[in-house]
C-alpha cells in the first residue's frame, strides 16, 4: 500500500518537532523515538527524486531489514529502496553464501556504480548490521552481468565462458540458483535474482525467445515471454588470473590451505572459498 501522501502530511511535524529541520543540513546526531518513525526518518533523510543521495540505514537483523523495506517502499518509489543482505553464513565457516543472497548484494553494488543501467537511482539502502561489517571486494560493482535480448547474435561458446567466469555451474538439468545448461539450440539458465530459471531457444546464434520454466517438471510456465534475460554474477570471488595466482602463493606459505588453494589455481570454484 502506498502512503506517499502521509509523509508529505509529516513533514511540518517532523520539522516542527526539530527531528529533521533540514536534511540537506544533517552532519549528525541522535534522534530517539519509536521504531514506527524510522522509516518516516529515513524517508525525509532520502530527500526527493533528483536530489542524488542515497541514505544506508543500518539496523539489528535481517528480520528489521526486511520491514523497514517493505515500509519504505510504501513512502518511496519502489525501486528506489534495496534491502542489501548480509551472508547467512557464519565467518571464517566453510561454506559459500547462498547465490540468491550473493545475487542480491552484486544487484545493489552493480546500481550504485552504474544507476543509469536499470531502474535508476538508489534512495535507500537498507542494511543489517551484519552486511556492513563483512569485507566487500574492491570492484565488484563493476563486475559485468550476463545479459542478452530477445533477437540479439550471440556467441554461445562466448556466453558459456562468461557464465563460468560469473560463478554459475555447468549442470544437467538446471534446480537451483547459479545453474546453466545446453541442450541443442537451448540455453537454461537460473539467474540468483529471479524467481524461475530462464530458457532461451536458440535459431542458430540469434535468440528467438526467452520463457520461464518450471523446475519440477522442466516445462514452460504459461506465462507472457520474457524480453531480455539478466544474470549477474553469483559469487563475490571471482576467480580472475590475479586470484588464482594469489591462492598459488597461499598454497606454499599456508601448507593446511593446500587443497583448496590447489583448486583455485586451477579456475575450480570450491564451497568455502568467500571465507
């Protein structure tokens, strides 16, 4: 539900009360009040459209995250306000994040370096405190998604590499987030932001048509076809030359890191590797 109209109608309050008296003036402060008012808050805090900020609000948990979102987008345009996910996995924990989450990170990092590609600016970006403390690695706003158009020329051997090097794996039958397969002039792929993997029916190197499909059953969902498929990139490490030779220096001076350091060396992604 949209409730614009509410935040224009507090706006005096809000100024009247000295919480906000100019959000172009803010250096900092304290504003104490019930959690109600937070998004309101960080509504003013965002400004109106065109103004070029872009407020993070960081709070306790992914759960807080998850409301003060939903109750932002109903103050603000809703492709304005992003909620950026924290891994839910424990540091230093052998295991890789899961690729809907990785997704989602890339996706916000990837608007706010280049805002003019997709749905525009970033007003808001909410955050549990948790995502804000994990190291990010330099440039991953920049790492280039998959993508293609309904009647582009694609280079299919290109496509695969590209995927490879985006994290995605190289399956049978697509299931899960971060699969791709080929079968003939088909091309599934499960991009981690998306709720149904993507099929692209091939007419030689020219795509003729992209469709969601079922995963139970393989089949095409009885839906309006797609115009374009978006994959970003659904691992925060990629593995570039200069990281495999960086694991290949770990491997000598970290002899218990020899085996993963081996296969990242290698080009071959391991469960754990972010860690």
């Amino acid at each position: 539900m949209k409730i614009r109209g509410l935040l224009t109608a507090l706006d005096p309050v809000l100024a009247s009360r000295g919480i906000i008296p100019d959000a172009d003036a803010v250096n900092g402060g304290e504003v104490v009040g019930p959690d109600a008012i937070r998004p309101f808050v960080v509504a003013q805090l965002a400004g109106t459209a065109g103004s070029g900020r872009t407020v993070l609000a960081i709070v306790a948990t992914t759960r807080e995250a998850q409301d003060l979102t939903q109750s932002l987008r109903g103050l603000l345009p809703a492709e304005s306000v992003v909620e950026f996910p924290s891994w839910e996995t424990l540091p230093h924990e052998r295991l890789s994040p899961r690729a809907d989450t990785v997704g989602q990170r890339l996706a916000v990092l990837r608007r706010l370096r280049h805002p003019d590609e997709s749905d525009g600016p970033i007003r808001v970006v909410v955050a549990p405190v948790r995502s804000v403390l994990q190291p990010i690695v330099a440039g991953l706003g920049d790492l280039e998604p998959v993508a293609w158009n309904v009647g582009d020329e694609i280079n299919v051997e290109d496509v695969l590499n590209k995927l490879v090097m985006a994290g995605y794996v190289r399956s049978e039958l697509v299931e899960r987030r971060g699969e791709f397969a080929v079968r003939g002039g088909i091309l599934d792929v499960f991009p981690p932001t998306v709720d149904h993997p993507l099929r692209t029916e091939l007419w030689g190197d020219t795509v003729e048509e992209i469709r969601s499909f079922a995963v139970a059953d393989q089949r095409s969902r009885a839906v309006a076809p797609e115009e374009s498929l978006w994959a970003p990139v659904c691992r925060e490490l990629v593995l570039t030359d200069q990281v495999r030779e960086r694991a290949g220096a770990l491997r000598d001076t970290h002899p218990q890191l020899s085996d993963i350091c081996t296969k990242l060396e290698a080009g071959i992604a391991v469960e754990g590797m972010e860690a």
